[in-house]
C-alpha cells in the first residue's frame, strides 16, 4: 500500500492477507480481491485519511488487537461484494460510506457516528449479539465531496420507492388476511341470529315481567280496538333527530387512505418522506441476531424496503433520533419489532410487521411517531403499546390477528388513533388501562374477540365517531375505575352488551348508536370486575431487555393535548340511540349515582329500561322510551330513582312498573300495551303532572302497600270498551295520597293531543344541529351541562337534577 499512488488499483491474489499493524490509506486507492468472494481474506484495520477509498471481493477478519477493520472519519468509502466476519466497520461525519452487496455475517457490525449521509444497499446482517446497524449523532454540518453526489442516489432511490407506495393499501393485502376473512362469520349473517333464542343470555331479573300483569289484566291483552280517534300521536317528541338509522354494512366503512393520500393532508409526514439524511438502509436482510439497528442521540435514518427476521428487536430508536421506515417487513423478533423512546420520532409507513413475540410497535416515554399505512398483525401480544407519556399518530393501519389488544394505552400514554381498521383480535380492539389517554377516532373496529373498546384503571380516552360492530363480546367494556368520553360511535351486531359499565367508573357516553346488539344496549353492573385486563390473556412485557422501568418517572408530565373536556362525578348518558338489541335497552344494577338524559330507547326486544339495582340516586330524565318488547321502565325494589320530563310511548307491557322510591314528574306515558304508570309492593315514590293515557287499562294504578302522592296528573280517556278506571288504588292502603287530578274525556270534533306543551321529551337542541345518519354531529349544540347535587333538598319538590342551558 506505500507503494501504490493517487487513484491506483491494487490487485489482491488469493490467499489471506495479515498485518500486525493499523494500515493507514494517505491516498485515494482500490483495492480489489481476485478469483471468487472469499479467496481473499484480510486480517487488517485499516484507517482511511485520504479523501476517497474502494474495496471490492474482499473478506474482512478482525485482526488481533481491534475488531474494527475499517474506519473513516472524513473521506467516502465505498465497499462493493464484501464480507464482513466477526468485525466492525466504522463511519464518523464528515466521513461517508456507500456499500452495496456486502454480508456482515457472525456478529459483524457497522456503527455511523454523525454522518451527514450513508448508504447501505442490498446487504445481509446475520449473528449478532448487538445491534447489526448503529447510527449515533446528529448529522455533522460538515461535508466531504461525496455528500453532494450520495444525496442525489438517495433522492433517487427513495423518488422509485415513493412511486410504488402510491397505491392503496388496500391492495396489498397478503393472502393470509383473506383467508381469515373468509373463513370468519359473515357479518351480514349477524342480524338474522338476532331474530331467534339461541344465544341470547339475560339475567332473570332484568326481564322479571312475570309478576307485572295480575290476571285482572291478562283480559287487556285481547283486546283488538282500532279506534285511532282515541289514540294521541307522540311522533313529534323532541328526539325525533335520534330516530334510528339502518343497520350499517361494509359499505358504510371509512376507508383506509393510501400512503399518497395521507401525506397530501400531512405537510409533517410528508416533509418527513422526502427527506434523506443519516444513514440510508434499503433491500437489506438483518436476520437471526440480538439487533436490527439501533438510532440513538439525535441520530437519523431511512429504511426502505429491507426485511428484519428472527431478531430480539427490528430497530430500536430512543434519544431525539429521527427514522423515517418505509414498505419493510419486521417478523419473528423475540420482543417488540419496533422500539421507540425517549422523544424519538419519524414516520412509520407501509411496513408489514407481524409474528412478533411481543408488541409489533412499542412507544414511550414522549416518543411521538407518525404510523401510516402498515400491516401490524399476527403478533403473539398487542399489535401496537403506547405508554409511560408515549404519545403518536396512529393513521389508516390494518390491525389484525393479534393475540392481544390491538392497540393498547396505558400509563399515560396519548396517542391519536385515526381511520384504522383493528379486526379479528384474540382480545380486545382498543385497550387503554392504567392511566392511559388517547383521541380514538374514526376506525373501523369490528369482529375481535374481547370488547371492541376495553377501558379500565384509570384510562381516560375520547372514543369518538367509530364503527365498533360484529365483535364476540361486548362492544364497548368501561371497567373498574374506567373513564373517557365516548361520543358518536356506531356500536352494533356485537354478540354481548353494546356498551357495559361497571358502576365504579365515570364514562360520558354521548350521541352514540348502539343498535342490533344481542344483549343488552348498555349495561351498567356494579359486580367485581374480571380479573384479567382487556388487553390480552396476560400483562404485556413492559421491562426492556429484562431491566425494570420506573414508571413513575414517566408521569411526571402531562399533555392536555385531548383532555380539555367537561370534568364530571356522575357517570352520563346522554343523547344516544339504543335500539333493537336482543335484550333490555338499558340495564342498571349498579351501586353508584348515573344520569341518563336525552336518550332514544326504542325496539329493544326486553324492556326499554330496567332498573335492578341503584342504592344511589338514578335520574332518567328527558328521554324517550318507545316501542320496547315488555315495559317501558321498570324500577325494582328499594332503588332510588327519579324520572323527570320522559316519553314512554307504545311498548308492549306496561309505560311504567315502579317498586322503588323516588318521583315520577311530568313524563308523558301513552299507548302502551298495558297500564300506563303501575306502582305496587313498597314503593314510597311521588307521582306529579304527568299526562298519561291507557288505551286498554288503568293509567295508574297503585298497588300493595305504596306510600307516596298521587297528584295533578292529567288522565287521557282510553277506548270506550276500556272499562278499567283511570286510577286505581287500593281501598285498604291509608299511605298513598291521591288528589287534584284531572280525567279528560275525548269529545268528537275536538283537538286530542298532546299540547302545551308538545310530546315530551322536550326539545332542547334545534333539529338542525344534529343529524341522524351520521353521529358526529349529535347533542353537542349546547355549550356544556353542568351538573350538582343540592345538598338540603329541592324548592317546591323539584328535581335534584340542575340543567343549566
């Protein structure tokens, strides 16, 4: 080599080539092996001080005193048809590196400190106990004559891969997901279960009717009057807007965006696409090592297009590093395949990550990706695991088949969850537990095997205007200490509850649909929760390389960045329409305060509501019951309910069957199939100003030992053949106090409505507002809803309920 001058090829023949001593190349030289790879083998470092060096057919093997046979620090190396043994290449900016067709094979490594660029093409990584790639630094602000020239093949490279991405990831659907999707249950078959016995599961006492038609009434069930002089129209109730919309099919899915639509709305990521700086890795093979590649430290880099395989972890990027990863395929790795933490950030695109052993994509601590486009499925844990302040945008993703959650928040993690589709999980869709955030928006969640949305322990997301449909258990489950706000959802054919909620939690579930479920439309238990999580059968890994993580550092910081919502201490229901589920609409048995307001509950094929259990006061107020299968409402036994201002309209049993203690004030009750108001057993309860017709039966009747007032309450005459009276009490009780109310009789060519005011529910919200065929925009005209409790009792027997509009 001291022999050789400026730009001269040195010609190796075969045989293996050892110095004792670091070689220092002080001019620019090639060097080139002879006959086939592997005839010639150096055990040399070298130390490259001229500007430009080349290397060709050459095996590389560590000499005895370093590991590392080559290294640069200010000039280009290029490296063609290499092997690497055992040994480490290094790069340090302003020096840059172009190698293509190499292997670096039993543990072999290259390490980029500051690079301002470097390519890596078509080579092969295999054996490693580290990581195979390591990029360490900021890009250096110094360049060397190679930048210029490498930056402009880069741009190249990445204009050809950039231009293959610009179909739908739709059509890049491996075979394996369309036989899973034609194997499953079709959901258009789902309906016409419905319509039968088998699989329905009701607790006896939600559908405890049996007692509530005496024989007395058994007569009014024969009855076949059609007399529609007789009969008040409530179709002009003010939920009228929540009237129920047609079951949803695929069609009616959002669509998952193509890579080239998102970056045309995402100046971010698609400045992010653009970009080539750091070390550039494309179609290369890191196979069967402890490591991938490895950014740390404000580093940067670009993989396009390689294959990550039976690793410990594909890439791990920690430290401020940048990585922009596009079109690869990440399998087999032993924990997570792709790692990211403490603040790191980039784009995420198009990648089909899968069989991993645990999280496909793992985010924490202020880590803030940007995940477009991937396939991240069949994993033996979640697909993706934001926690510990980890934070993202998780967009048009395909999220299947894994055997935990598919995605799954906690400990403060907060990431944005957008136009995904999560089907077909052994779990849970969506699970945020212990802390966990996140605006949950706009995806497709359908056909997993847990709830759909499983939030518990603290976890505290915005579930807002998603398809959660045609899953094997509930669809939306809110556990043990769960909270968020979970507005205009479509939740539907789901083989459990709609939405199930144990009392100790606070949800607000506002403008939702929660239709043709085979259960209940919302539950709300006050039994212990199980005790396995929604996320999975068991607790994910979260020690990194067996090491323990103090997460309570991480909740040191907050992001408001989604939380800036209406804080509350009484779990809500608000303007959601719960319609045609197999079993109750509404099923309370809970030992925590609830408020149910503004609801449509209608064609349930049990009861409307049904109130089994509430030791804390229930306020139902405002809401429309119709149509319901048995009773409209029901209260059981020594529970403590008010309801205020509701319209319990043509159910097939009795408006109302009241056993508890409470008030039933101004709610208008009519054409339902038996007694209009039935209060009986022990019932100590206040029955003021409502207006109530029974077509077929009494309008109220009081039963039993019921204490309470019966008061200027406002009688519709029913049918002539009607020969029940208006109210009925019984002789021998001396507690229940009936006066000034009022029998009006129908009188032909007279008005016979409902007026002054109109059918309640009351209209609080401009029919204009909201919108029936998509939920997005329901209820949510009034600014906000404050709610208190009056500590001393109520004006003038007022409700306890306060609406300030």
């Amino acid at each position: 080599m001291e022999a050789a001058g400026p730009y001269d090829r040195v010609l190796l023949h075969p045989g293996v080539y050892e110095e004792q001593a670091e070689v220092t190349l002080k001019v620019p030289v090639e060097i080139v092996g002879m006959g086939k790879l592997g005839d010639v083998a150096l055990l040399v470092s070298f130390d490259q001080q001229c500007p430009t060096a080349r290397l060709c057919n050459l095996v590389f093997m560590p000499a005895w005193f370093s590991p590392v046979v080559y290294k640069t620090s200010s000039g280009h190396v290029q490296l063609d048809n290499c092997n690497f043994e055992g040994c480490q290449l290094h790069v340090r900016g302003p020096g840059t590196c172009q190698a293509r067709f190499c292997s670096f094979a039993q543990g072999s490594s290259a390490h980029f400190l500051g690079v301002a660029i470097s390519l890596m093409d078509s080579c092969e990584f295999s054996g490693g106990d580290s990581a195979s790639i390591t990029v360490e630094g900021p890009p250096v602000s110094e360049r060397n004559w190679a930048c210029k020239h490498l930056a402009a093949l880069a741009k190249t490279l990445t204009a050809v891969t950039m231009a293959t991405s610009s179909g739908s990831i739709v059509d890049a659907v491996s075979q394996d997901t369309k036989d899973k999707v034609s194997t499953s249950s079709s959901p258009l078959i789902f309906p016409l279960l419905l319509t039968g016995q088998e699989g329905t599961v009701i607790e006896d006492d939600s559908m405890d009717t049996s007692n509530e038609s005496s024989d007395e009434d058994n007569e009014l069930r024969g009855a076949n009057v059609s007399n529609i002089d007789y009969t008040l129209s409530y179709e002009q109730h003010g939920l009228a807007h929540l009237s129920e919309p047609g079951l949803p099919d695929c069609a009616s899915f959002p669509a998952l965006l193509s890579l080239s639509a998102e970056l045309q709305r995402d100046a971010e990521a698609q400045e992010l696409a653009s970009s080539v700086q750091g070390c550039l890795l494309r179609r290369c093979l890191l196979r069967d090592g402890k490591g991938g590649v490895h950014l740390c430290n404000h580093a940067q880099a670009r993989l396009e297009a390689n294959v990550f395989r039976g690793l410990n972890y594909a890439v791990r990027c920690i430290q401020n590093a940048k990585l922009v990863m596009l079109r690869n395929e990440v399998s087999g790795c032993r924990a997570s395949g792709v790692f990211l933490r403490l603040s790191a950030q980039g784009l995420i695109a198009e990648n089909n990550i899968h069989s991993n052993g645990e999280a496909g994509l793992d985010i924490r601590k202020g880590a803030n990706p940007i995940i477009l486009c991937n396939r991240i499925h069949s994993g033996l844990r979640s697909g993706i695991v934001v926690l510990g302040n980890g934070k993202g945008f998780i967009r048009s993703n395909q999220i299947y088949g894994n055997k935990e959650a598919g995605v799954y928040i906690l400990f403060n993690g907060n990431p944005v969850v957008s136009g995904n589709h999560i089907f077909q999980g052994l779990a849970a869709g969506i699970a945020v537990n212990e802390n966990g955030r996140g605006l949950i928006t706009e995806n497709v969640i359908r056909q997993n095997q847990w709830g759909g949305a499983d939030i518990r322990r603290g976890g505290d997301p915005i579930l807002r205007n998603n398809f959660i449909c045609h899953g094997y258990s509930d669809g939306v489950v809110v556990g043990e200490r769960g909270r968020g706000l979970i507005e205009g959802n479509h939740i539907y054919g789901n083989r459990g509850c709609g939405v199930w909620v144990m009392s100790s939690s606070l949800p607000q579930l506002i403008g939702n649909y929660i239709t043709h479920n085979r259960m209940y439309g919302l539950a709300v238990f006050c039994r212990k929760d199980p005790e396995s999580s929604g996320a999975g059968e068991g607790q994910e890994n979260f020690h990194e390389e067996g090491e323990l993580l103090a997460w309570e550092s991480d909740m040191d910081s907050e992001d408001e960045r989604f939380s800036s919502r209406r804080p509350i201490t009484v779990a809500l229901v608000e303007n959601n329409c719960m319609s045609r589920n197999g079993a109750v609409g509404v099923y309370v048995k809970s030992s925590e305060a609830l408020n149910v307001v503004g609801n449509m509950v209608a064609n349930n094929r049990a009861a409307g509501m049904s109130i089994i259990q509430s030791s804390q006061l229930t306020r139902l107020v405002g809401n429309c019951v119709h149509g319901n299968g048995r009773v409209g409402i029901t209260v059981d036994r020594e529970c403590r309910v008010e309801l205020r201002g509701n319209g319990i309209y043509g159910n097939g049993c009795h408006g109302i069957c009241f056993r508890g203690d409470g008030q039933i004030v101004e709610n208008d009750v009519v054409g339902n199939g038996a007694i209009g108001i039935r209060v009986m057993e022990s019932a100590d309860v206040k029955v003021l100003r409502n207006r109530v017709q029974a077509l077929q039966g009494c309008a109220i009747s009081v039963r039993q030992q019921v204490r309470g007032v019966i008061q200027e309450n406002l009688v519709y005459q029913g049918f002539p053949v009607n020969i029940k009276p208006p109210i009925y009490t019984n002789p021998l009780n001396q507690e229940c106090v009936v006066l000034s109310n009022t029998l009006l009789t129908h009188r032909p060519n007279t008005p016979w409505a409902l007026e002054n005011p109109p059918p309640r529910p009351l209209c609080n919200n401009p029919p204009s507002t909201t919108s029936s065929a998509h939920p997005a925009n329901l209820a949510i005209s009034m600014t906000s809803r404050i709610t208190t409790t009056v500590e001393s009792g109520c004006h003038n027997n007022g409700s306890i309920f306060c609406s300030i509009l």
